[in-house]
C-alpha cells in the first residue's frame, strides 16, 4: 500500500492522461501499429490470467483504502481483482515477443512493457506484487507459448512483417 502512495504522490497531469490511455489492453498502445499475432497471444493470455483473479479476487488499491486517489472513470474501468495484473501481464508478454523480433530495440521494448504495467500502481489500481505476478505470467506464457510449433510459425511470419515493416535485414 506504501508504494502505491509514494508513487501517487508522484503523479503529474501528463502521467495521468498516459495512463488513462493505456486502460486500452492494445498491442498498438504497447509499440505502434501492429497486428493479430498480439491480439491472439493476448487472447490465448487473458483466459489464464482471469481463472487466477477470481481464486485470489483480491481488492484494489483504491477499494481497499480511500487515500488512494483513482479517477472515477479508470476505478469503473478496473472492478476486476487485482491480482495478478493483466496490464503488467499484457506489457511484459508484447514487450518480451517485440523484443524477440526486434532484438536491437530490446532495451526501449522492456522498459515500455514494464512502464504500461507500473502505470497501474501509479494510479492506484494494482499493487506491485500484481505487477509482479503479472511478469511472471507472462513469461511463463511466453515460454509456453514459444514451445508450440504452429505458434512459433505464426511468431517467423509476425516477426518478419515487423521487420521488413521496419526496413530491417531479416
């Protein structure tokens, strides 16, 4: 809960706006215009990630103490449990494929990932641990995934799209 005040107390109008932004689970709010792949990886993600919240159901930040200030509009948005934390979840796995496909942007890529999570603590939505719990989601699913040859077929073609999108050797 500290840390979720401490950030708070950090927050700016720029910040909050970003945040407000990223609610949209969007591989396109992640790293630019991409395409399905995402939306399939992030579909085949949620699935897991929803059994998990609703055996922990544990309560938000801002449900759970009212010195956590939420904007109305994104505490509607989030009456899921918190833990463990799609955003995280979603940020880390687009992050850790992106960077597979464009290993020389895999610096900007992690640490984009890692901030559309860490945006949830700063606005009172998850606590670290969520955050937490949601990396490691995702790289175990991300691993999981990696091991299925359709999916690894579908992982050459995006990663070729990107690149050749990018103007980079293959």
């Amino acid at each position: 809960m500290q840390a979720v005040l401490d950030m708070q107390k950090t927050l700016t109008p720029e910040r909050v706006d970003r945040i407000w932004v990223d609610a949209d689970l969007s591989v396109y709010r992640v790293a630019g215009g991409i395409w399905a792949f995402f939306d399939k990886v992030n579909e085949l993600t949620v699935m897991d990630i929803e059994q998990v919240k609703q055996r922990y159901k544990r309560l938000r930040p801002f449900q759970a103490n009212k010195a956590v200030n939420t904007p109305p509009d994104i505490a509607a948005a989030a009456q899921s449990p918190a833990y463990p934390s799609e955003h995280a979840t979603f940020g880390i796995e687009t992050a850790l494929f992106l960077s597979l496909m464009v290993p020389e942007r895999k610096r900007d890529l992690i640490a984009r990932g890692w901030e559309y999570g860490e945006q949830r603590i700063a606005i009172g939505v998850a606590y670290p641990s969520d955050c937490q719990g949601g990396q490691i989601v995702a790289a175990a699913m991300a691993a999981l995934l990696l091991q299925d040859p359709e999916f690894n077929a579908e992982f050459e073609v995006a990663k070729a799209e990107i690149r050749n999108g990018l103007g980079l050797a293959q």
